[in-house]
C-alpha cells in the first residue's frame, strides 16, 4: 500500500485523527492481501453494501491452529495501522478460536476450521443457494 497518499501534518502523522479517508474497496483489498501473505484458508469476501448497516463487507478465512489464527489477527491489526493509520477493534485474540476484526467498514472473521463449521458465518448472510466471492481457496 503506498502510504505517501496519505494527508500528513508537519509532524509526519495522518491529518484526519487517525483514519485516513480510504474507500472501503482499497481497505477490503488491503485486508485481502494481508490474509494471503499470512496463509489465510478460504478466505470468502461477502458483500454488505445495502445489506446490513454494519459495515460494506465481511471477509471470513480459517487458520490452521490457535496460534495461526491469532497470529493473522495481529499480523492484520498492524498492516491497518501501518498502511492505512487504521485501528481496529479486535475481540477473541487471547483464545485464538475466532477473532473479530472491525475496522468499520471492512469487518473480519478469522476461525480454527472446526469453529468455522460449527458456527457456518457465511450461510447467514449470503441468499439461499447463493455464493460469496471467494478471494481464495487453498487445500
């Protein structure tokens, strides 16, 4: 992400307390391209725009253990501050079965498979017999 885009004050830091004006594509492609290098599984991207007032998109992906899946919720949480000056909030690093991202606009799950199964995120918000766009699918 080119950071140099970013309004700054004389000080180097964003202009805009903290958030920079991104639109919620370039940020769900920034988040999309974090969950790759971190080796996120079935990462599914869901449309939200004129659904739901939460947020534009939802993104749900796996990781293979506790330890992947809090380490891609870090990974991600930092790559937002520092490519975006974006804090998210973060709920359920510490168990590292299902963590929350919410970065406003784009809102992340990211789960061990077994509770991605149990919990099947995804069937809620897509219509029956629909798809979501699926950013990636690794075996």
């Amino acid at each position: 992400m080119n950071v140099d885009a970013v309004p700054t004050a004389d000080h180097g830091q964003p202009v805009s307390g903290g958030h920079t004006d991104v639109s919620s594509e370039t940020l769900l492609e920034g988040i999309l391209a974090s969950l790759e290098d971190s080796k996120a599984e079935d990462i599914v991207r869901i449309d939200l725009r004129g659904k739901s007032a939460i947020g534009d998109y939802m993104v749900v992906c796996s990781g293979r253990s506790s330890r992947q899946v809090s380490a891609i919720a870090e990974r991600l949480t930092e790559q937002l501050k520092a490519d975006f000056s974006r804090s998210a909030r973060v709920e359920g690093k510490e168990t590292g079965d299902w963590v929350l991202i919410d970065t406003g606009d784009v809102i992340v799950h990211v789960f061990r498979p077994e509770v991605r199964e149990f919990y099947q995120l995804e069937k809620m918000w897509l219509p029956a017999g629909g798809s979501a766009g699926t950013a990636t699918a690794r075996a």
